[in-house]
C-alpha cells in the first residue's frame, strides 16, 4: 500500500514507521497517490493566529468572540475540551469554560495570514475555492507532473509549510470529490490527513448521519427525521424520484450524496454571491447614533473582507432585524461596483434613512453582492461629490498604515460611536 | 353619456391618456380613464396620481355624462379599429359597461364609477408664461439624457427647470446629472417666467411631455408652482407633482479653469468612439483618449475580450493627454451637438472635463473621467 511521511514527506510501501527519519506519523491508503480533491481547513484559525502573536496565550483555552450577547467565533482546541463551540452564545460559552481568555477578533490580521496561506496553495494548483478565510478546496488533478509529486505529498507539505512558515496548522481531507474531501478534512482534526478512497466511500458513508452534509441544518434534519432519514443506508433505501418528490431540489442532490456522489468542480467563483457582516446588539436600540457606527464598523468589515479577496460588489444591501425580529431588508445598486468603505457605507446609511422604519433594532447588517473583480470597482468619480476620491485615497492610505502597525492604529471618530 | 366620435381623433387623444396610466399598479380605478362628454367635445382624464393628462377633443354629443373605463383596453380596441372609422360609445350606468360601437363591431367594457376616480388637487401657480414648442424640446432633449435613475439621490430623477444668470442675460435654464454627466441647457427667459420657482421635473414627466412638442407651431403655456407644473396646448393638459427635493448646486461642479482645448467634428468622433468600444464586454466600456498636436487616438483594452485602437485628426495644441472615459457617456454627449463641431476642454485626467458646442453657449456639458 502506498505511504508518505508526514514529517520528511518521503513516499515509501507500507510501514508503521517512516524509513528515512523513522516518524510515526505515516498515512497509508490503496488510493494515496491517486486521488486529486481536497479541502484544507485550518484548525481553530483565529484562535492560532492569537497564540502564534501571543505566546502567553499558548497553554491557556482561548476564545475569539465578542460581547456577552455575542457568539463564539472560534474557539481553542483547550477550551474545546471544556465543550466551548463555534456558534455558541458567550454567556454559556464562559459558563462552561470561566477561566477562558476573550479575545476580540482581529480580522485584518486573519485576512492577511489567510492570503499567506492563499499563496502557498497557489503554488499547488491555479484551482482553489476559498469557502472563507481559513479553508479551500482545491482540486490538484493533473499537477503530479508538473511537481514530480503526487497531490498528497504537495498537500502535505503544504500544512508543513504553513506549521513553519505561518506558524498556523490545518487540517487536510483528500479524496475524489469535493463533498467527501470536505467531510474527510474534519475527520482527524487538528494536523490531519484523511483519505476516502472511491472504493471504500460506500462503506465508510453507510453509518454516518445525515447531518454530516453540508447545507443540512437543524430544520432539514429534522424533516429527514420524520421520514425515518437519519444515516446514509436510511437515505440510500430511497428513490431518486421519492427524494425529489418529497425534499424538491436539494432531494435530488441527497440521493446523489448518499452514494458519495458530487460532480461539482472546484471553482474560484462559485464558493462566493455576497460579503456581508452582521452585528446583534447588546440592547436592542434605535439610537441613529448608535446604529450609524454600526454601520460604519460593519461597512469597513466588509470593505475589508472584499478588499482581501480582490473583489467589489455592485448591490448594497441594509439588513435591520426589528426589537420585534421583523427582518427588513433594503438595497440598492450602484453605478459601478466598490470596494471603498466609506461608499458602502454612505449607501449604507441612505438606505438607513429610508428604510422607513424608527427602530428599536436588534440587529443590523450590510452587505455587498453582484461582485466583480476589483479592477473594475471605483473608477470613475462622482461629479457631486468631488471630495469622495479624496476619501478613498485617504481609505487606501489608511489601510496601508493599518496593514503595517495593526487595526487600531488609526481610526475613524464614527468607529468610536 | 354617449357620443359618436373620428376614429383617428379618439385615438390620438386616448394614446395620451393610457401611456400616462402605469401598467402595474394595484389601485384598479388608476388602470382607468374618465370620459366626460359635454357641449360639443369629450375629454379625457387619465393619471398615476403624479402625474395627469386631459385631453380635449370634438365629438357629437348626444347625451353628456362620465365613466371611467380600461385606458389600456379601450386604446388597443381604437387602435385596430379601420382608419376612418366612426366610433360610438355610450354608457349604461346601472349595468357598469361602456358599449363602443364602430360599425360592425360591438364592444361592452366594464367601467367602474366616476366619482371613484381621483383628480389631482389644483394648484397656486406662481408664474404662467408661453414658449415655444422648439424651445422647450431643445431644452429637454439635450438634458434629459443625464437624468438618474439612482433611487437613493432621488433629488436627480429629473430635470431641473429654473431661472439662471447665462451668458447672454436671464436665461430658462435646463439641468440634469447622475453625478457621471451633467448638461445644463439655457433658452431666453420667457415673458412671465422671472418669478417662477426652481422645480424637479420627473423623468416620466419630461416623457410626457415630449409628445406635445413635436409641433413646430404650437406655443405651450407654462404654469409652476413650488409643488406642480403644467404644460398646455388647447387639446392637452398636462400636470405634475415636481420631485420634493433640492436640486444640488450644480454650479459648483461646472469646471471654469480647464485649458486644454480639442476641437473634434462631433459626429466623427461619436462614431469613432462607437468603434473601438465595440471589443469590449464589460459592462462600463472604458475608452482611453490620447492627445498629441493635432491628433487624437482613441483606445479600449479589455483584458478579457480584445483590443482596438481609432485615430482622428482634430484640433488640439496643448501638450500630451490621456484620459479615460466610459463609452456610453461620451457617445451620448457627442449625439447632442447637432451642427457644429464638440469643443471639449480637458484639465488633468481625474479632473471633470467640459464639453460645448462650437462657440455655442447656451449648451454645456461635464462629464467625469474614469481611471483606465
């Protein structure tokens, strides 16, 4: 059976122990050298990045979340071990872990070590799918020639590099289709390596539940349920005609699933519509003062995030959640796509002023869709407002100063609100 | 009510009234157009209740009276109807139809009450002046093009009509931009116009209006208040709500220290403009202009799809140039010079540049660049 060395990324056949440097850490399987798809996904991302800037933080459970009506964003795998989840409200998240350190996150560094990350995988393959900023699919197919080495050996030097170099770890899931290499990289997590060969996938899927695809939540699960779906097997004893006919659309693509079937490529673009952020507040309100830092905060996040990804987008989008959770939501499209802040938030806030709604809110987002490629955002100016190029040089040069001494280094008074 | 009324006649005057009426709406008796027959003549009311237009035209009156019925129904069935034909309509209240006969043809519409249907509220107007019909369409046509459709800068969805200083005197003056191009037009100031407020006509106005303005002859009397106008032939009435907003000093954005001269054949140059952008795909085409003495070369690069290149001799004698511009916006300034040649005026290449007509002031452009 075909085996690499994790630690020397020496290929040899079958062993417990690597024959060059006598590593335990070996990965064995029929199909090693032959499958080409996988997904990395880094383990506990911003939660490494923390401890790799603080060592004090190391040996301590770390969560990165805000506020106490806040979520968990992630959290370390110490304090995962106290039950800490992503997702979990920070109220229970401290319950269960008192001792935790709260960190805010820092998303500019994150965006940054994640386009670190980014060029090292392009030095696999040009065939990467960022599904956020800490994993990927790529799909090595074809590149065993151009690197004189299989896909999983580029892989696992790949994970070795970014342990080295970056001084984050991830985890890595290798196997014939996006689907079960997805599944595959949360399967031996943190610093794994799994493989699902095509021959084993029936096998290996018959006992897993449902749950495990991506895209069935809470409320699909249940529907499942009540018609007896909980594993795979359950879901293989059904038609393809049944399963269209009773789930509609995202039937049909179960049936295939079940038979670890995915003939989705992997594809730069279709991983991502919209960048939006989000923020539920800590009491709800209808202060325009308050909701218009918000608004400024949450437009520079997603500047940020589109900025990080060479992307603008054309339609802005205000999402306001009422004391009352009455979701309204507002958008407009401009005349050309952006990426600047200050005019997503300047179409942000006219969107505020009419939305025609007083508050009190509980949440509001912003959010940038119909995207294009940064190249074709910002070009031309605005006749009416002569001093809008003046703001977005200003934005640029302050990116520029943030990039290099960090966040907080410079801010805008409206951030403060 | 019934009165028998020319085809062609009927047909003219209900074609005013069904393109006012929206065709999507959900208050039913808006869908409609009110027939009022009395004396000697019928008029019809039609509306969105922005905007209203009453028609005036001769029929033989046999009975007066009023209903309302389908703007969009009854101007299809005049609108098949053979030239020349004489058309009759008359009303039964208590069964609710409209019954329009012409010749063989039989129709019966169902009409919903008179009283139901909304007239707009009259107005104060301040100014009441006439001017041409030539004049106003000069006005509108070389502005409304810079019209936004921004939802958000609601204050620029239409023209801005009001009295300015130009260059030669007090002037009524036309103004439009989307914050991209600006056009600001001027025509002698009427007789009875120099207390008229500023006003946003609507686009879907300006629209309307347009169709009273293709006769050379006609004079168009003109009344503004602070929250309608009205514009008026004998036959047709038109009145609208004006956008409530102000208009943003466009003053400010018309550049007055740009030096760098081009003189181009204006017809040349749009086409040639037309030309290169023809290799690219992308949704704002950018034209890249480069000027050297007495040459100009025009470019479009498009990563994706190609590129193209265009050469003119022009006027010019300032020193090297290149500046971008998105396509669509410099045809459309270039399609409004109509006799002489575009005179464009260039400062730097992310600076606003100014467009005339030959020595012709009473029209200017501005139109933004972009980075190419």
């Amino acid at each position: 059976m075909p085996a690499l060395c994790r630690d020397c990324l020496t290929t040899f056949e079958t062993g417990a122990r690597c024959p060059a440097c006598r590593s335990p850490r070996v990965l064995a399987h029929p199909e090693l050298f032959s499958l080409s798809i996988a997904h990395m996904d880094c383990d506990a991302f911003y939660a490494s990045v923390e401890k790799r800037d603080n060592p004090e933080l190391a040996a301590k459970p770390v969560i990165i979340g805000g506020g106490r009506r806040g979520v968990v964003s992630t959290a370390c795998y110490i304090a995962r071990i106290k039950g800490v989840r992503s997702a979990m409200p920070m109220f229970q998240a401290l319950k269960l872990c008192p001792e935790a350190v709260v960190v805010k996150p820092r998303m500019e560094v994150y965006v940054e070590v994640s386009r670190q990350i980014r060029a090292l995988m392009e030095e696999l393959t040009p065939s990467i799918e960022p599904l956020s900023l800490d994993e990927a699919f790529m799909d090595l197919t074809g590149t065993a020639r151009l690197h004189g080495h299989p896909p999983a050996v580029m892989l696992a030097k790949l994970v070795k590099r970014m342990k080295s170099e970056l001084g984050v770890t991830g985890s890595i899931g290798l196997s014939h289709n996006k689907f079960l290499a997805k599944i595959a990289s949360d399967l031996d997590k943190p610093q794994g390596f799994s493989v699902i060969g095509a021959a084993e996938t029936e096998d290996f899927l018959r006992d897993k539940p449902v749950r495990m695809i991506w895209g069935v939540g809470q409320a699909f699960q249940a529907s499942l349920e009540s018609a007896g779906i909980r594993t795979f097997a359950d879901l293989r004893r059904w038609e393809q005609k049944e399963l269209a006919a009773r789930f509609g659309s995202s039937g049909a693509r179960l049936w295939h699933l079940a038979r670890g079937q995915d003939k989705r490529r992997v594809s730069r673009d279709s991983g991502l519509k919209s960048i939006s952020n989000e923020t539920t507040f800590f009491e709800d309100t209808a202060s325009a003062d308050i909701l218009d830092g918000h608004i400024w905060r949450l437009s520079e996040k997603v500047s940020a995030r589109a900025k990080a990804k060479e992307l603008s987008g054309r339609t802005v989008t205000l999402k306001l959640k009422t004391a009352k959770f009455k979701l309204l939501t507002r958008r407009t499209t401009l005349r050309e796509p952006t990426q600047i802040a200050d005019r997503i938030y300047r179409t942000a806030r006219d969107l505020f002023d009419h939305a025609g709604h007083d508050g009190p809110f509980r949440l509001i987002g912003v959010g940038l869709s119909d995207l294009a490629p940064e190249a074709a955002a910002d070009l031309s100016g605005d006749l009416l407002d002569p001093d809008a190029g003046k703001r977005a040089e200003a934005e640029r040069a302050t990116d520029t100063i943030r990039a290099r001494f960090g966040k907080d280094a410079i801010l805008k008074g409206r951030a403060l609100r | 009510m019934k009165f028998s009324i020319e085809r062609a006649v009927l047909l003219k005057a209900i074609a005013q009234a069904q393109s006012v009426v929206e065709r999507r709406n959900t208050i039913p008796i808006l869908a409609n157009v009110l027939i009022e027959a009395e004396g000697d003549g019928v008029q019809f009311r039609a509306t969105d209740l922005d905007i209203e237009v009453v028609d005036k035209a001769p029929a033989m009156v046999e009975k007066a009276g009023a209903t309302t019925v389908s703007a969009v129904t009854l101007h299809e069935i005049v609108r098949k109807l053979p030239d020349g034909a004489q058309v009759q309509l008359s009303d039964d209240v208590a069964a609710g139809r409209l019954t329009v006969e012409a010749g063989r043809s039989n129709f019966q519409l169902a009409t919903l009450p008179k009283e139901d249907f909304p007239v707009m509220a009259s107005s104060e107007y301040g100014a009441n002046f006439s001017a041409d019909a030539p004049t106003l369409r000069r006005l509108f046509d070389k502005s409304k093009f810079a019209i936004s459709t921004e939802e958000t800068r609601y204050y620029l969805n239409g023209v801005y009509m009001h009295v300015a200083t130009g260059e030669d005197g007090q002037a009524l003056r036309c103004v439009a931009t989307d914050g991209h191009r600006l056009a600001r037009v001027d025509a002698p100031l009427p007789e009875g116009a120099e207390t008229m407020p500023g006003v946003i006509v609507p686009r879907k106005t300006v629209g309307e209006l347009r169709k009273l303005l293709d006769d050379d002859e006609a004079k168009i009397a003109v009344s503004v208040s602070e929250t309608k106008v009205r514009f008026a032939t004998p036959e047709i009435t038109l009145t609208s709500k004006v956008i409530d907003g102000t208009f943003p000093d466009y003053t400010r954005v018309i550049p007055t220290g740009n030096t760098k001269k081009l003189e181009v054949d204006a017809a040349e140059f749009a086409k040639a403009v037309d030309l290169v952008s023809t290799v690219s795909s992308e949704r704002s085409r950018a034209v890249k202009l480069s000027l050297d003495e007495d040459r100009l070369v025009l470019s479009v690069n498009s990563p994706d799809s190609g590129a193209g290149t265009a050469e003119l001799a022009v006027a010019y004698g300032d020193e090297h140039l290149e500046i971008g511009f998105n396509a669509k916006y410099l045809t459309e300034i270039a399609s409004q010079v109509d006799r002489e040649n575009a005179v464009f005026m260039f400062n730097s290449a992310g600076d606003p540049t100014l467009m005339r007509e030959g020595s012709d002031t009473s029209a200017l452009y501005v139109v933004m660049p972009m980075r190419v």
